[in-house]
C-alpha cells in the first residue's frame, strides 16, 4: 500500500544550519519539506559572525555570496590598549591574495542575524519560507516512516514525514529524543556577548582590552553591516550578570579604565557558559541531527556556523539521492564523513580558546576550513590509487577555463547547482553516457573546455585520459583513468545516478 506523506523532510530549526538544508533541498525538483521554527521571529544577535572560505564557497554555489559579502564586511584589524593609553594595531586574520584554485581567502564579518535575513531571502525566492511559531514536540519513527507531533500558532498536529532533521540549537529536542550521548566538557570559561549601540570608540579597530587577564578581559568590535558594536567579556562562572545599558556602560568603565564609552541601547544579550561537545551519533534510523544540536564549540576561532553550514550541505544532496531512489546506506556516509570533521574543529576551538586566554587572537589557515575533506569515505574512489596532488575526497579546486565558444569560465560555475560533475581531461567526448543529474565536461578532441593555461591539470594533477568525478557538495568523489572507466558504473548506481 502506498503511504501518504505530508512532507519528505522535516527540519526543525531555522538557524543558519536550516537554512542551508532547506535552500539546498528547495533547488531540487520531486523533494518537498518544512522548514519550522519554535520561536515567533528570527533570531536577532550577531552570535556568529565570522564566514570562512569554504563557506564563502558554498554561499556561491547557494547563490548567496555576494549578498553575503555586501550585507557585511571585512574583519577590521584589532586594537591592543594600554593602560597608559597609547595602543598597538595588529591583524587578527592572515591575509592572502586569493588564487586561481582558492578564489576566497579572507574571512568575512556579518552578524548571524544578516547572515540569515540573506538566507531567508534566497529560501522565499526559491518559493519556500519558514514557519515560525511551529516547535517539534515529539516524534516516533519505524522503517517506512517518522510521525511527528507539531504544536504552531498553539494548534497541535501530527504529520507523518520520510525523515526528521534537528537543526535547532545545543539544547536539541530531537538528541534528546533519540537519547543519544552528547559528551564532551564545559570549558571554564563564562561570558557576555552582545551586540550594542555605543560611543565614545571608533569604528575602525576591534579594541581590546586587558589582554590575557580572564578576569578583566573585553573586546569591543564594530559590527559589519550595521551601526552596533559587539561586546565580548570573559564573567565569573556564577551570578547574576547585569546586561542592560548601564550594567554594560559599567563593566566597560570598570575594565577599560574609561568613563568616555557609553552603552546607550542593547539590541541582544547573552551570558553563555562555554562547552565543547560532540553527540555520539548523528543519524539514528530517519532522524538527523546537524548544527549546534550535533556539536557545541567555543566561538573562539569562528568555527561553529560554518561547521554547521557544512553539515546540512553534506547532507541535503543524499537525502534528496535517496528520496529520489539510491540506496538507503548512502545517508550512512553523513555521519561518516561530518563526525570526524566536527571533532576536529573542536579540538581547533579548544586550543584557539587557550590562546585566546594568553591574549594571543591571531588566526591563520587552520580556521579557513579549506583543508577539510573525506579521504576516508566510502564516497571516495581511486583508480588507480593516487599518491600525491589532488586524492579523492578532497575539496574540489576552483579553476579558470575557457569554454570551446570562447569565453572564459571557471570550475565554479560549472558546478553551480544540485547535480554531479564528471571532468574528462584530454578525453573523447562521448566516452561516458549521459545520464539525469550528472554535468559531463571536457578537454581534448571535441572537448567544451579548453584548459589553456593549464590551471586545471595542475589543480587537479591529471594526465591525459584522467576522470574526476565532483560531487554536488564539492568534493571529489572519484579520480579514474581512461582504462578504470567501468568502475563509475557502481559508483552511479551507489548515489543514485542511474
């Protein structure tokens, strides 16, 4: 008997992770979803503020980047004060010229709550919105299925959907449904952040304070995109802490040695009590979590959105696979792949977080997010086995070519979009069938592109008759030569390229 489904997907948080899921899912023809969210309004702080390369690069391929980019700003340099009152300027971020195979470097500051307004623009565009005011009560699931319980707008309903997605934040009613374990540490550190209309400091440093003293630490940094200042301040691990104006004009007195800067509104506020945790499973049956709900970071190193816009990237494309009929262990690979990734970031957070206390707020490579890939998937397939350059699993290099028309293109573009990729490099054309959701290109005898200066043999260190295989979520899933060309047979059929 055929079962009615009200969505295929359920995603419950519409933070930055949910977002991305459903943008991602809403690109995609034959997948339906709902995109819910507990609370009345979007969220309005700057909790995450710091967009790294790679996600600069998803925000592309979303069609998102340069709103992005507008809507924000780049990181000022930081401004060390001293007690005497003279300062030293110093860059927090290490700035490189882009290349040809990474065309963005430098991170981007803009304030969660733009960051999302953007994201919301593009999901109504793509014909779909969020549903506020809509929380997840309860869920069972079985093989065929997961009924959800639904209160919205203080009416309940229960929906029966193909899978859940708990997109919704550390404290998630979806992990703890599953009760799987979320272990990890609280780090001793407590803080304030918020975001505040203030005088007194100008609009091109982000100032710091007390460097290296966690007792009298704060930092005080303009805020792209708007006229507000975001307040970061280490607090003792107990007690009220007061954050309205004056409790915030008074702690930035107290610490700064000041009486000229003067808090006049709060737009929000937080006192938080940092935490590195990292949930022990991230699919259970039809259930997903993604986001702060599958990992808590320190913001120590801007890692914890972006990590959290990678998850639901990773993921959107294989629910879609096998909404649309590949096989049901493709969504094994999400946890296989992310899990790793996020406890490395963790790790990364942790000893960023230690820094931090030493006064030390330099951030290099490590937090770009550039370096990140699956050599240890599943997904990843070489044949024959590669033993330098480019291996499976990698990111996928950016490169610039030329299409056999004339004009100049990059690989970026080309992989714009849901579908698979399959670069051919000094190939016959028509050596690999053309089949639904798979982009074929290349170079050589009657090729589309042209890599004239080759940038793109050197990117991905081919040879004439070599095969790369780009996954939708922009990494390389397969490296063949000419002669292992069968071989993608049951690589298509395993990710539903049929």
């Amino acid at each position: 008997m055929t079962q009615e489904f009200a969505s295929d997907v359920l995603i419950s948080g519409a933070g930055a992770a949910g977002l991305t899921l459903a943008i991602d899912l809403a690109r995609r023809r034959g997948v339906s979803f709902r995109l819910i969210e507990k609370l009345e309004a979007p969220f309005h702080g700057s909790r995450g503020k710091g967009i790294q390369p790679r996600t600069e690069e998803v925000f592309e391929d979303l069609g998102i980047i340069d709103r992005i980019a507008a809507a924000g700003g780049l990181y000022p340099p930081q401004r060390e004060h001293r007690a005497d009152g003279s300062f030293t300027d110093s860059e927090v971020i290490e700035h490189h010229e882009p290349t040809a195979a990474e065309p963005y470097h430098i991170p981007l500051m803009i304030p969660q709550f733009l960051t999302e307004r953007v994201m919301r623009e593009r999901l109504l565009e793509l014909g779909h919105q969020v549903e506020y005011g809509c929380e997840l009560i309860d869920f069972t699931q079985d093989g065929d299925g997961v009924t959800a319980r639904l209160s919205c707008q203080g009416r309940d309903q229960t929906i029966r959907v193909r899978y859940i997605v708990g997109a919704h934040g550390g404290r998630s009613l979806v992990r703890q449904t599953l009760a799987t374990g979320f272990p990890g540490k609280t780090l001793g550190v407590r803080a304030v952040v918020a975001d505040v209309a203030l005088t007194g400091l100008g609009r091109d440093a982000w100032h710091r304070f007390n460097e290296g003293a966690m007792d009298r630490q704060i930092a005080l940094c303009p805020l792209a995109g708007t006229d507000l200042f975001q307040v970061q301040a280490p607090i003792p691990l107990e007690g009220d802490v007061d954050l309205s104006a004056a409790g915030l004009s008074k702690m930035i007195a107290e610490r700064t040695g000041r009486d000229d800067i003067c808090v006049h509104s709060v737009s929000w506020a937080s006192a938080y009590s940092m935490n590195a945790r990292l949930s022990d499973r991230y699919r259970v049956g039809r259930v997903f979590l993604v986001g702060d709900a599958a990992h808590t970071h320190p913001p120590t190193g801007g890692q914890g959105l972006n990590t959290s816009v990678q998850d639901s990237y990773n993921l959107g494309w294989k629910l879609a696979a096998v909404i649309a009929g590949a096989p049901d262990r493709l969504l094994d690979s999400y946890e296989d792949e992310r899990r790793p990734v996020a406890a490395a970031m963790l790790g990364l957070a942790t000893k960023l977080l230690d820094a931090a206390k030493r006064g030390d707020m330099r951030r290099g490579r490590e937090v770009q997010q550039l370096d990140l890939g699956y050599p240890w998937s599943t997904l990843a397939l070489e044949m024959p086995e590669r033993h330098g350059g480019l291996l499976a699993g990698d990111r996928a290099p950016d490169a610039p070519v030329r299409g056999a028309a004339g004009q100049n293109r990059r690989l970026f573009e080309l992989f714009e979009g849901p579908h698979w990729t399959l670069l051919g490099y000094d190939v016959a054309a028509d050596a690999v069938t053309a089949r639904r959701g798979l982009h074929i290109h290349t170079t050589g005898p009657r090729g589309d592109l042209v890599d004239a200066d080759g940038h793109l043999r050197q990117a991905y260190a081919l040879q004439a008759g070599d095969w790369v295989l780009v996954r939708p979520d922009g990494y390389v899933g397969a490296i063949v030569a000419s002669h292992e060309l069968h071989v993608l047979d049951d690589y298509f059929r395993s990710v539903g390229l049929t």
